[in-house]
C-alpha cells in the first residue's frame, strides 16, 4: 500500500517528522520532558528512546465509520462521569 503521509523533499523524500510534547497535550505534573516523535528516522539519541512502536493509518469503511460514532459516544459518557467524580 503507498503511503499517504506528507514527504519531507529536503530529507529525500521520506516521510516528514513530527514532534508532540505530550507533557502539555497530556497536562502531564512531571520534571521529565516527553515528547512523541512520528518517522524520526535515527535521529533520536537511542538512550533516550523508551518505546519504539508501528502504526498504521486506520482504514476507513462504511462499517468503520458507522462504529465511530457508538464508540465516541460511549466514551463521552466515560468521560463525563469521571468529571462529575472529580468535581464531587
């Protein structure tokens, strides 16, 4: 299957690195910096890698699709109720 993933034409046309600092999008209370880094390509020092792992863009169908929106409603109303705990 051919990649979709946006190419980055300065680095020969590999796919382009994104970086996360998952301690603000995860509102993570912690000294350590963590960061998640899609297609580094070795450029990441290996002792400070702490999990290498692959994914694959999901595949959308009709049926995929039609499942979305139970899944994402089961898990607002997880969601809500641990809200409505923390506020208790």
């Amino acid at each position: 299957m051919e990649s979709i993933a946006p190419l980055d034409k300065r680095n020969g046309d590999s796919p382009v690195t994104m970086t996360y600092h998952l301690n603000r999008l995860q509102a993570l209370v912690v000294q350590e910096n963590y960061c998640l880094t899609l297609n580094a390509n070795g450029s990441i020092p290996p002792e400070k890698i702490l999990r290498k792992l692959v994914y694959n863009h999901p595949l959308y169908t009709l049926d995929a699709v039609g499942r979305q929106h139970r899944w994402s409603h089961g898990m607002r109303s997880i969601w809500m109720e641990r809200l409505r705990g923390i506020r208790s």
